[in-house]
C-alpha cells in the first residue's frame, strides 16, 4: 500500500464509516478519497477493511501500524467496546493470514493487537469486578454505543460501613454470605452497589449510604452492570427466581 499521511487516515476513516452506516456508497467514497490524493485501490482496501474489522471477520488487505491503530482507536470511540473486541478479532486473524502467506513476523502490528488485548481485558475485569476499581470520583469506560459508570461510594470506607451497619453482610439479591461459605477467609466480605446511576440524578446531591447503597456479592454485582443503564437489584433478583 503506498504512503498514506495522516490526514489522509483520519478522512478515510471518516468515508469507510460512513459506508458502513449506509450513509454514503462505496464507489463515491474512494472518489472522494481520491480527491484528497489517495489512490483508489488503497481507498477500497481500508474501507474494505474498516467492514471486515467493525464484524470481526479476517482481512486480506494491508494496512500499516499508524492506520491500523487509529482505526482501532476511533472504532472503540465511535462503537464501544463490543465492536472494539471484534476489530482486535479481526486484527489477529489478518496477522495470521499475513505471517503464514509471506512467512515473516508483523511485529508492529503485533505490538498493537496485545496493547488492545491487554485494554479489552482491563475492560472486561472493571465490569466483572467493579468493586476493585481505582478509587477516584468517576470511572467513565465509554463508546457511542455502551458506557459503564461506576462511582467512588461502590469503594469509599465510610459509605461501605454505613451501608453494611444497617444491611449486613449478605448479598441483597441472592443472599449469598461469604463468611458462611468459606469460613474466616469470606469473613466481612461484600461489594456495596449505589442504586440511582449519578448520570440519571445529573447533579451533586448529599448521598444516603443506608438506603441508597446496597450490599450484593461481585456475581450480582456483575450482572447488575451487564447493561447501561445498570439493572435494579429487584430485577436481578426477578431473573434469579427463574432459573
């Protein structure tokens, strides 16, 4: 594939996207492409490209480090993390195909795909576990299409205590208790979960530990952030009751 600068980059993802969302046909991307002095081919392949990589499915065509990682990066923006996880899928099974047809080693596009798998793995652990996050005001992970919030009452120790003075130790949801399982090792241990996202309250207020944090065991807490808006603890508990 012939040099391409960066600006050149940031349009043909722009043209690639709009393809994919039906918002402009192919043949009148890589003519606009062309306008900006990318050869056509080129267009087509990173466009093509763009496709194989929003579905998760291998691509044949090149694509350097620099183009490679920014579709990457405006694709987690753009699409969220779901889309983000099959562009890396798509990503690895193109070094693949690449490395066993001319026989040689992509290093550099190896460097990215392990940088975004460690990023898609430090994603899926803050959703799995949210109680474990850093302790700062706001943890935004967002895209266009998914945003999980979760904040600093879920791991500030006043709260946490307050909550679990009047609620105790044993999950809201599924009555788990830890210490009862596993002896002196699950002894004081709950993750605490604050029933009203701040994102619907959209303003400070003064928060209530007692009622509105809430003790759930980390599977509850999990499954309450399986979505955005998070789940209510009642309706978790409904799905419980069903299986």
């Amino acid at each position: 594939m012939p040099n391409i600068t960066t600006n050149e980059i940031k349009q043909i993802y722009i043209l690639a996207k709009k393809v994919y969302l039906g918002e402009l046909k192919k043949n009148t991307a890589v003519e606009q492409a062309e306008s900006f002095g990318m050869s056509g081919g080129s267009a087509s392949d990173l466009i093509t490209n763009f496709k194989h990589m929003i579905h998760g499915d291998k691509y044949t065509r090149t694509s350097n480090n620099e183009t490679t990682e920014y579709f990457l990066i405006m694709i987690k923006n753009d699409f969220g993390y779901s889309k983000l996880e099959n562009a890396v899928k798509a990503l690895n099974e193109h070094i693949q195909y690449y490395e066993n047809l001319r026989n040689v080693k992509m290093h550099g596009l190896r460097k990215i795909l392990q940088k975004y798998k460690g990023e898609l793995l430090n994603f899926v652990n803050d959703i799995v576990y949210p109680d474990e996050i850093d302790n700062s005001d706001k943890i935004y992970t967002e895209g266009s299409c998914k945003q999980v919030l979760i904040n600093k009452y879920e791991r500030d120790p006043d709260a946490r205590k307050r909550c679990i003075e009047r609620h105790g130790f044993v999950c809201t949801i599924c009555q788990f208790n830890f210490e009862e399982v596993y002896g002196d090792v699950g002894k004081n241990f709950i993750h605490v979960h604050h029933i009203k996202p701040l994102s619907d309250i959209k303003q400070e207020y003064q928060l209530d530990p007692e009622n509105d944090l809430v003790p759930v065991c980390p599977n509850c807490h999990a499954m309450i952030h399986k979505r955005n808006p998070p789940f209510s603890p009642e309706e978790i508990k409904a799905q419980l009751k069903k299986s």
